[in-house]
C-alpha cells in the first residue's frame, strides 16, 4: 500500500508539475524521524524550472494541495512538502486490505508469466553439505516468490552428474573400492573414496589421466563405467531426496548434465554451422576475444565435452520446452564468468531469448579458518547441522513442557516434530537474512542463537500471535472483521507503526522478485515481528472490560500473524502455532 499513498500525492502534485505521476512518485521519500511526517517530497529538481528556491517552491505547492482524506496535513519544510497521514483513516485501510486480500490479489502481479529456476545442483556421489544450502534456500524462496506473484514456476535441479569426477571416483573404487562398506553408508564411503583420489594423486600424478579415460569411457557408453556410474547416482538421489523432505524443497524435473549428454551433438553442429567453432591445441572452443573473455571450451583433446558445452545444450532444451520469459541459475558467484561466456556464444548463435537468462550469484559459506573443501573431506553435512538444531530446540521445548500439567502436556512425537520445524527454520533463516552477494561466515552460536535475528524469533512470534488469537477467542469470541465498523478509536501510535510495516508488504516482495534477494523478505519479517513486539509490551489486545477496543486490537494481530505466515512461507519456511 506504499505505492498506493504516493500515487495520491502524485496526483496531488501532478495538476501543478510538468512531471509524470511516476517521476514524482520516483522523487517521494521518508523523513529522517517519525514527526516530520510519513512522506516527503523534495523540491530541488524544481528550482530551475520555476526560478525559485526549493523552501519557496515548497510553500507555494502546499498553498495550492486540495485537501485529501488520506492526509491529516500537509507541511512546506525546507525545501520538502511533508505529508502526515491520517492516521486512523491509515490504519483502516490497511487493515481492510491486509485482512481480505486473497492469492488472486498477488497471483494477477505477474500476469502468468513463465520463470525458470535452476538451483540446488549438488553432485552426485557427494554429501549435501551445508556449502549446497545457499543455492537450495535462496532458489526455493524465489521460486515461492515468483509463484507468489503469479508465475508459472518451473523448478529444475541441475545435478552435477557428470564430468572428469566420476571418472575420478570410478579409478578409485577399482583400485580400493568395497562392496559392503558401499552399500552400508554409501554417501560418506564415496566422499571417502573422493578424498583418498586426490591424496593418492598429489604422489602419483598418472591418476588424473586414468581419470579421464574412464570418464571418455562412460560417455562412450562402456558398460562397466555405465554400471558404476548409475549406482554412484541411486544412491545419492536417495540421500538427496530425503534431505529435501526434511527441509521442505521439492523440483519439477531432476534434468542433471546427463540428461543432454544426447542433446549435445546438435548444440556444437549449429554452432558449427555458424561458423562459430575453432580449433585450438586440439581441442574445440568458441573464440570469445573480440568480447574481452577467455574462450569457451566445448570440447577437450580427447572428445570429452564440458559443463559448457552440457549448459548450452541445456539453455536451448528449457527455451523448447518452456518458452519462458525468465531463465534464472542460482549458482555461487564464482562461476560468473561461466555464465557470461554461455551467454554471449548464446547471443552469437542468434538466440535473441538469451536477454531474459540471468545468473543469480551469491556469496560463499566459509569456515572461520578458510573455504570448505570436499577435495579435502573438509566439509559439514546439513543434515548434522539441522540434528544439532533439533536437539537444541528439544531442550528448549522440554523445559518448557515440564511446567505444564499432564492434561496440557505434549506427546514426545509432537514435541520432536516441533523440534525439526524449529531446526529448519534457524539454519534457513540463519542464510536467507543475509545479503546473497556476501559471504556468510558458519557460526554454530549465530545460526542456533534462540534470541535476536533469527527464525526461531520469527517461529516464536508467529506462534505467540496463534496464542493470543485462541485466548482472545476462549475469552472474548469470534472476531469480528468483515463487517467491523468504523475504527477511528485505534490512533495508538503502535498501532500506526505496525500498520505502516504492513502496508509494506506487497512492495517487499515485488521488490524482493525484482532484484532475486530473499533477504529483503528475511528484513522485512524482522521488522515486522519488532513492531509487533513493541505494540504487545504497550497495549493489552484482550481487554473483557472494553470488547470494542478489544476487537479492534486484535485486527491488527490477526494481519500480523496473516502477514508474518505469508512471508514466512515465502522463504521456505513453514511457520508454527506452537513452540
């Protein structure tokens, strides 16, 4: 509702100005404290048209605003006209907005549009460490955002199921492989197995190369490669996908880079036929000089393709399938170039959709003593990291329990269950807070920390709002909203700040699909769950002596909750009735 409130001070304005509602919505801005007012316009990019100071121009514009309904006043300050809000005609509104909208109301946003999200894409034969989080949770949210705003989302995991490692992982288990030690704990033998390769080889280098033959081998077909190959991947599509159920992801389609391996032949003859391919030292490249980049490799000395030459073949078979108006790869910010090069071979090849393929980069994770690693089996699994979230959180939830009577107890399941939930949601939260060009520092304290700007606060004031609304119901009764009356009465100034964080929200997550951060949701929870917290430390909402002001109240902690669930969900997040 943001923008609603400046479109009506650009229509204000617009009858005195040369300019359109949208540049002078562009100019609106917030005071720097609350009793400056809630909007101000400034009136410098004035001065030369109008040949006066912008502190004249200001009161000239004021003396000429018609009065408004939605404005309390309207204030020449400076070189601003400030506008306040009339605040209780605000809250209503807000309130109404807040409290009868539905998924249509945001599903119309995008007018059905088509967004392709590529995210997540571990590797096979690989744990899903907490270094695969960042492109699973920043990916996951976007994709309920865009959905949010009426998407048609097309969730694609990209898995790493192809390339030299495998032919890495196929010499090892040849030369040191076992049966039952594979079949046992399959994951972690194989990152075992990963990690002796490439300790072996750093004394006998001769690896590397048996390494790419067995991996020319698998693309060719050989059988025994074949058979290795496909049970490094069963096994981790296993592992994989109960690591997603546990923290709530699901995908469209599971097209790994063995997918296009039989797409790939047609990729390199177009691009052949538009002359687009050299030679070099053997092996086969599009020449990217001209556009200040190294070359794209496609092909290796020994016929081998690459992860670019599968991308390309990838690209091309998602625009067939889908003709989407986005394309978006959640992929760490490392592989930039790599996106930059696929890219423009895409352009040359005279793909004119390639304009609507973006790389939505991010920052690493990283220990406090350096890069994770799997090279070097220095690596933390997530699944370790959300079980000691648990079991934290299940300390928290028994302390609680043991003051409740036997009547109100809750069963071990039940308790366990809530557990999980709260795990998830702090190792969630705990990445999608941060800016996702940053570099997140693992902090065990940080990510479990039950106080402060973490998902658990969040969890407990969604919970806390479920709280009072059964109290309120118990003691007071139904709430009353879709024919409540007028609401002049609730001018608190609580009640204010909690009705402008709300007013917020459509914007916020337009905002946070625009710019493909998540975080903006994160900090925008935040915020609302302090105003809330504020608003409930000043004001009684249940009040049996005074019903009326009672259920005005709780209007604003039922959007609250309403909001605060939304926006949790949007981050992937499922939020709870109780802790």
């Amino acid at each position: 509702m943001d923008t609603y409130y400046k479109k009506k001070i650009a229509a204000l304005l617009s009858e005195h100005l040369s300019l359109s509602d949208n540049e002078i919505i562009d100019l609106i801005g917030s005071p720097p404290k609350k009793d400056m007012g809630d909007y101000a316009f400034p009136c410098f990019t004035l001065a030369k048209v109008f040949k006066k100071s912008p502190q004249v121009i200001a009161q000239d514009l004021v003396s000429k605003l018609p009065t408004e309904p939605v404005f309390q006043s309207m204030e020449a300050m400076g070189p601003y006209i400030n506008f306040y809000l009339n605040k209780s005609q605000f809250i209503k509104d807000v309130l109404q907005k807040v409290l009868t909208w539905t998924e249509e109301d945001f599903k119309s946003i995008a007018g059905g549009k088509t967004v392709v999200i590529d995210f997540s894409s571990p590797n096979i034969a690989k744990p899903f460490s907490i270094a695969h989080l960042r492109s699973t949770a920043i990916g996951n949210a976007l994709a309920h955002i865009f959905d949010y705003i009426g998407y048609r989302v097309v969730r694609i995991n990209h898995l790493g199921d192809w390339g030299t490692s495998f032919g890495k992982l196929i010499v090892a288990y040849k030369r040191w492989g076992d049966e039952k030690a594979l079949s046992q704990a399959p994951i972690q033998y194989l990152l075992d197995l990963y990690v002796r390769f490439h300790k072996e080889v750093e004394e006998h280098g001769e690896l590397e190369e048996e390494a790419k033959t067995w991996f020319k081998r698998l693309e060719d077909g050989n059988d025994e490669a074949l058979v290795l190959w496909n049970r490094f991947k069963e096994e981790s599509l296993k592992e994989f996908n109960r690591m997603y159920d546990v923290i709530g992801v699901s995908f469209d389609h599971y097209w790994g880079e063995s997918f296009y391996q039989d797409k790939i032949d047609p990729v390199l003859k177009e691009i052949e036929d538009k002359k687009l391919l050299t030679e070099s030292q053997g092996a086969t490249i599009v020449d990217l000089e001209t556009c200040d980049m190294p070359p794209l490799l496609l092909k290796k000395q020994d016929g081998a393709t690459l992860y670019a030459t599968r991308d390309l073949a990838a690209a091309l078979y998602r625009w067939d399938q889908f003709h989407f108006d986005e394309m978006i790869y959640v992929v760490g910010g490392e592989q930039s170039l790599h996106f930059k090069q696929v890219f423009k071979v895409l352009e040359m090849m005279g793909h004119e959709w390639v304009e609507h393929c973006e790389h939505v980069g991010f920052g690493l994770i990283q220990f406090k003593d350096g890069k994770m690693s799997t090279r070097k089996g220095k690596i933390i699994f997530l699944e370790d990291v959300i079980t000691k979230a648990k079991e934290l959180a299940l300390e928290k939830i028994k302390e609680t329990e043991a003051e409740k009577s036997d009547d109100e107890a809750s069963s071990d399941v039940d308790m366990d269950e809530r557990a999980l939930k709260i795990g998830v949601s702090s190792v969630i939260f705990s990445d999608l807070k941060n800016g996702r060009l940053k570099d997140v520092l693992f902090d065990w304290e940080e990510i479990l920390n039950p106080r402060g700007e973490t998902g658990i606060y969040l969890q407990y004031t969604h919970a806390r709002l479920c709280g009072i609304i059964r109290k309120f119901e118990t003691r007071i009764g139904p709430i009353e909203y879709t024919e409540r009356g007028e609401m002049g009465s609730v001018t608190e100034e609580a009640s204010f700040d909690i009705a402008k964080e709300l007013s917020n929200f459509r914007d916020q997550v337009i905002y946070a699909a625009k710019t493909r951060e998540p975080s903006v949701i994160a900090r925008y929870l935040l915020n609302l769950a302090q105003a809330f917290s504020t608003y409930y430390r000043v004001y009684h909402v249940i009040n049996e002596k005074d019903a009326t002001l009672s259920q005005e109240r709780i209007l604003s902690v039922l959007a609250v909750k309403k909001v605060l669930a939304d926006g949790l969900r949007l981050l992937g997040i499922e939020p709870m009735d109780r802790m």
